[in-house]
C-alpha cells in the first residue's frame, strides 16, 4: 500500500474542501448519484488524511549512532 506525503496534507484539504462543495451543488440539483460516488471520493480523502495526520505525528529524527572502524578487531 502506498503511504500517502504528509507534505501534500494542504492540498488535500483543499481537495477535500472542494468535494464538500461539489456535494452539495449536487444535492441541490437532485444528483443522487453523482451525490453518492463524491461520498466515496470525500470519504477516501478524509481516510488518506487521517493517515498523513498520524505519519506527521509519528514522525520522528534519527540520529547516526557510532560508526564501526574497520579495524575493530585490531591490526591483524
């Protein structure tokens, strides 16, 4: 499964935002099915969300540990 880029967080809102708006543009010309299939699309978005909210939260800094010598076993 591919993880969605927390960094597109912003356009997703947007697009989320946007298929609020085109449901109830549909809902008002009685486009039910139109209605329904942007459902599923706004309730995929809100999932994939969801995702980059918990991947941001979850996001955390690595730091290199010690490095290995190439001669820790000593000189042979």
């Amino acid at each position: 499964m591919l993880r969605p880029d927390p960094g597109q967080a912003v356009r997703l809102a947007e697009i989320i935002a946007n298929l609020h708006e085109l449901i109830r543009d549909a809902t008002y010309r009685g486009w039910l099915g139109e209605v329904e299939g942007l459902q599923v699309s706004l309730d995929g978005a809100g999932q994939k969300y969801q995702q980059m909210r918990r991947l941001r939260s979850q996001a955390t800094i690595i730091e290199p540990g010690p490095t290995r010598n190439s001669n820790a076993g000593g000189d042979r």
